[in-house]
C-alpha cells in the first residue's frame, strides 16, 4: 500500500483502477497484464529514460543502471529497442552528456541524448535574430550548435552595459560610463538555471522592459514583451544531497513573480521546452522513429515506456503526451501510446509520511509543476511503480513479451 499512502501525501487520491493494478508489494501491474503471447524479436516500443534520479544521482551512477543496460545492448553494442535519454539538463552540449552517459554505464551513446533544449532546432525563425542567452556552461556553442547564429550571453551583455548591474557592490563599475551596444536583442532563451541569479534576474527583466534595448529606460506599456523561450521547467532535482536541489523552475518563478510584480501582467512564453512540455515528448519520439528506421525494424513503435524520478515532471508529461493533438510539423510522427514508470531512485520517495490530517493535504498548492501548467489528479498517475531502472527494464521486457535474439 506505499504507493498509496505516498501519492495521498502529496495531496493526489490515486483512483481504485490505480490502486487495483499494483501488485500486493506496489511495483508492478497486475500479472493479468503478462498474460502468455507469441515471443516478439523486434521491438514495438520504445524507452525514454530520465537520467538524474534514474541513472545518476550527480556523478555517482545508480548501480542499477548499468545491470539495466546490459540488458539493452547486445555483444556489439547496439541497443535492441530505441532508447532517447530525456534529460531536462540543458547546461552542456548533448555530445558531452552522450559522452558522460556511455562511461557511467558502459554502452555507447551518441545520438540517444536529448537535452530539455534540443526542440529549439525546429524554430529556424529565431536562429538569425540576436538572442540573449541565460544559463551556465558553454551557452554560445550550445546556442550555435542548435542553429543560433547571433547569440549574445548575459555577462557580454553586461560588460556592454556595467551600470545595469549593482546588486553586489564588489562588481559596480568603479568609472561610470556606459559602452554603446547597437544591437536590438529580439528574443530571450533561457537553456537554464545561472550562476549569478540577480545578474540574470536584473538584466531579463531591463531586456524585457525595453523591448529589446536594456540601456534604455523601461517603457511598461510594451506588452507583450518580447518572446521568452525557456527550457528545463523542473521546480527542484536531485543530486547527492539528501534533499532535492533547486532547479531551473525556481528561477522561472523568480523571474515570473518579479516581472509581474515590476508591471502588473504576467511573463509570456513563446514555447515551454523540457518535460512534462507536450513538445519534448513528440520530439522524443521522432527520435525514436528515427533509431527504427536507421536499424530497419518494420515492426511500427505502439508504445513508448517513459521511465523516470518525478511524478510532477516524468509521468505528468507521458500522460499529458496521451491526451494531446499534435498541430506542427511533427504531427505525422505522434502514433504512440506513452506510459509511465515510475522509480524509486529520485525525486520520488515511497516512504513518504502521510499526513495525519489528510483534508490539511492541499493539491495545487503543493504543485511542483509550472504555472503555466493545470493541475490534473490523473496526470500524476503513473501505470507503474518500481524499486529501479533495471526492475523496469525486466517489466517492459514481460508487458512486451519481448525476447531479442
């Protein structure tokens, strides 16, 4: 019954169909669900892996990883189901993190990565315009790399304009001039939470205040501002702490709370990128499709198993992806069922104290999901709970029948 008693504490009252599917311990469907089928030897599904929490927690590899992998690759080190690692990270260049995964868990991957911001090489309409860029890491080659062609980060931004920046007074210019900045900067990407949060607070918002021309005096009546693309809306993540980390979604509360508090109207996007984000999930399976295709399975993808750490990240967007209708150019793509699964390795804790009182365990505001997000019992309900990556790896395998040669 942890399962329940966990989701009660959140302030989610799991359905009896939910509670009916777990098993006597809580981890997997019901055995109706294996009932005997011919063995399949090509794959019809897919997996989409979360990596912090699931694989890693920092640097430190979960050890279930690489069991579970071992399973996934045969003795030429080729994945025998498509696999996209779907990581809200967005601070490196997606080789390094193909790189980092392949040593932690002793298979090669290369174009299996998905970075939260890896969906922005389909808006070719902003990759001439001069973009302001916040975050951390090589941002300039991560913005180019993705197509971007005049990207501009926050720290030139302020060596251009020294006087917007004060907040630490050990960083105030001691001469007081302003050097002269031509460019009109015509979009904002945010790959990421920064170093230095008053600095890209202070110098987003002069931008955004400006339309475009931070030296300039705020004009408010500028509304809407100019677009925000923003990846990676993840509240906090977990690392080798204890507790979870603050993550990007922190700053974007900051950042919205601040530009409605300065104007009196809400921050806009342009797109919302990484999970539980409708576009992420369509674009993971174009990748998907695309390993099928490259290896030449003719067997069609049906179902794509998303595993993952966060119930307000991971199986809130596999659930929203089932619910949605696709409009843009990937709309061809989007045939695939998705289900969740669920594990015990992260974010997601299954011994969680439930609330004496559970009338005092509010739902939407304990929701760790973005504004911008409705809050929906049912999409926090993932199809499996289980202890790890491996565990769910050997539970796909018998949902799918599936034995590779």
């Amino acid at each position: 019954q942890q399962p329940s008693l966990c989701l009660r504490s959140l302030g989610i009252s799991p359905s009896l169909s939910f509670l009916a599917s777990l098993s006597l311990c809580g981890l997997t469907r019901s055995s109706s669900l294996l009932r005997q089928r011919q063995l399949n030897i090509l794959p019809s599904f897919g997996f989409l892996f979360d990596i912090d929490g699931v694989l890693v927690r920092g640097k430190t590899p979960i050890p279930a990883a690489k069991t579970a992998f071992q399973k996934l690759v045969n003795s030429q080190g080729q994945f025998l189901v498509p696999v996209v690692f779907v990581t809200n990270a967005g601070n490196c260049l997606r080789q390094k993190k193909a790189d980092q995964l392949s040593h932690l868990l002793g298979v090669p991957v290369s174009k299996q990565v998905m970075m939260s911001h890896s969906p922005l090489r389909m808006f070719k309409r902003y990759h001439e315009k001069c973009v302001l860029v916040s975050g951390q890491g090589p941002l300039l080659d991560i913005a180019r790399d993705l197509g971007f062609c005049q990207p501009i980060t926050i720290e030139t931004l302020r060596e251009k304009h020294p006087l917007l920046d004060v907040v630490d007074h050990d960083r105030r210019p001691n001469v007081l001039v302003s050097i002269y900045f031509c460019f009109k900067i015509l979009s904002v990407v945010l790959f990421g939470e920064p170093v230095r949060w008053e600095t890209n607070l202070q110098l987003i918002i002069d931008v955004l205040l400006t339309s475009g021309y931070p030296g300039n005096p705020y004009h408010r009546e500028n509304y809407p501002h100019i677009p925000v693309l923003a990846c990676n809306m993840d509240l906090m993540w977990v690392a080798e702490a204890q507790s979870p980390r603050f993550g990007h979604g922190t700053f974007m509360v900051c950042l919205e709370n601040i530009y409605k508090k300065i104007t009196g109207k809400d921050l806009k996007y342009e797109v919302l990128m990484g999970k539980p984000s409708k576009l992420t999930y369509q674009y993971a399976e174009y990748l998907i499709r695309a390993q099928a295709a490259e290896r030449q399975w003719k067997q069609p993808i049906q179902t794509l198993y998303a595993v993952g750490d966060n119930l307000m990240t991971d199986v809130y967007g596999a659930n929203l992806y089932n619910h949605n209708s696709w409009e843009n150019e990937l709309a061809s793509a989007a045939a695939a069922h998705c289900r969740s699964v669920l594990v015990c390795t992260g974010v997601y804790n299954p011994h969680a104290e439930v609330p004496l009182d559970t009338r005092e365990s509010i739902t939407e505001t304990v929701f760790h999901g973005h504004r911008d997000f409705r809050f929906d019992p049912g999409l926090v309900e993932p199809d499996h709970i289980v202890p790890d990556v491996d565990a769910a790896v050997d539970l796909v395998f018998q949902l799918e029948n599936f034995a590779p040669n």
